[in-house]
C-alpha cells in the first residue's frame, strides 16, 4: 500500500484535510513528508497529535523497509495551489502562477484569483483577466499579504 492510501484515512478521520504527501530519499536518508490543513488553519498541537496517529497508522501497517523519518506540517502562509479545490477555496487571494506555455503572451503572473471552476481558473492582474487551464499550469501558490499578516500578529 502506498503512504497516501494510508494516511488519508487517518488525516481525513481528525476532520483535516490531506494535502499532500512524498516519500523521497536515497539509501541513507529517507523522508515522508506529510501536509494538512483545514479551515482557520492547525497549530503545533494539532500536528503532534495527527503526526503520532499517522506514525502508528504506518508502524501497524509496516509502511517502508528500514528506517525514515516522518514530517507532518501544515502548508504554511504562502501554500502550493494544485487541485481545483485548493484554488476554488482561494478565490479573492492573491497568486503566483507559472504556466508551461504562454497565457495571454506570459508564462509567469501574478493577481487576485477571481474564479476558479472544473477546467481552469482567472486571475486579475492589474485590470487585466487572465484565463489558465488546469491542465497548462506549472505551478501556483498563494502569496502572502505580508503587511497585513505582520499586523495580525500577537509579537
């Protein structure tokens, strides 16, 4: 069984969401990384918990031959965006968006993402609406407003 098939159930039964897992390493040193979320966000408490959940989850099922270490982490301020439901839960944020070829004369842009339905989404940038596909997409994040966020901190 693969990490994903594993842990989703375990993630997915706390009331997170799964956003994404990856095994990777070499011969000496072997990671799997697991990313949650939900709504509001998690904090450190949540992820101890769900980390030794997924670890004994994992530990039963015998996941791996040898060693490795696990990760559990939220995706933080400025998250990766790669289903439309990520994007469709991000409309009115701003995002950076790289695609494999050029979209309205450019590979790379940035602006409020204003819609985002089953076959792509728009963003407006600067005025101007630009319309990607899913399937053209590299890759896409939020952008963080960091004013705003240095303004709602506690420090």
């Amino acid at each position: 069984m693969d990490a994903e098939t594993l842990v989703r159930p375990v993630i997915e039964g706390a009331g997170l969401e799964l956003v994404d897992v990856s095994f990777r390493g070499g011969s000496r040193r072997k990671v799997l990384r697991v990313v949650v979320d939900r709504d509001g966000g998690v904090d450190l408490d949540t992820i101890a918990t769900i980390a030794e959940q997924v670890s004994r989850r994992l530990d039963l099922e015998g996941f791996a031959a040898g060693p490795y270490e696990l990760e559990v982490s939220s995706p933080g301020i400025e998250r990766p965006l790669r289903r439309p439901s990520e994007f469709r839960r991000h409309v009115g944020r701003r995002v950076k968006v790289k695609t494999a070829h050029a979209v309205d004369g450019r590979t790379s842009f940035a602006g409020e993402l204003t819609a985002a339905d089953e076959d792509g989404i728009m963003v407006d940038v600067g005025g101007e609406r630009v319309r990607a596909g899913y399937d053209e997409i590299v890759s896409a994040r939020t952008v963080a407003d960091w004013d705003a966020e240095l303004k709602g901190s506690t420090r």
